[in-house]
C-alpha cells in the first residue's frame, strides 16, 4: 500500500479536524477517499459524496498536479504521490 500525501483545503480540513495536511496509506484515489471519510467521519463524506456515494462534481481532486476526473478515481497511487482535494468555489 502506497503512503500518500493528502493536502486539503481549509473548508474541508474543518471536517478533519482541522488537519489540512496528513499521510494515509491507500492503493487508489477511492480507496483514499474511503479511507478519510472512515478516518473522519460523516460529515466529511457529505462533503466529498453525494448521496449515491460518487464524488461530487464540484470535487477537484490533483494527483501530482494532474487534474483527475470523477471517472478516474480507480487510478493507481503510488509512495509519495500528493494528492490535493479542492472544492470548486463559486458566486460573483
């Protein structure tokens, strides 16, 4: 299992208990994602998933500065990837 760098947004790091930074240990971007929201919970899974439990679409989420798209949260990780989950921000 690769040990990722997971770096997020302060509007989500409020939901990690204001950690807006960590390690965690996953094989793919779901996996990943699985794994945080079993790590902090509800109220951060309401935040990533909507409720058929796929990835919102105003969720951006980076692997090594490389936008991935909802469908390609299958995507392998590898040690020392840096993935950046960023929440689309809208209004004018």
């Amino acid at each position: 299992m690769a040990k990722i760098n997971v770096v997020v947004t302060a509007a989500l790091a409020t939901y990690m208990n204001g950690e807006k930074e960590i390690i965690i240990e996953a094989d793919t971007v779901r996996d990943l994602i699985d794994k945080l929201i079993a790590r902090y919970g509800r109220n951060l899974a309401s935040r990533l998933l909507d409720e058929n439990g796929n990835l919102r679409r105003f969720i951006n989420i980076y692997v090594n500065d490389k936008n991935i798209r909802i469908d390609e949260t299958n995507l392998t990780l590898k040690d020392g990837d840096q993935v950046l989950i960023l929440p689309a921000v809208s209004g004018g």
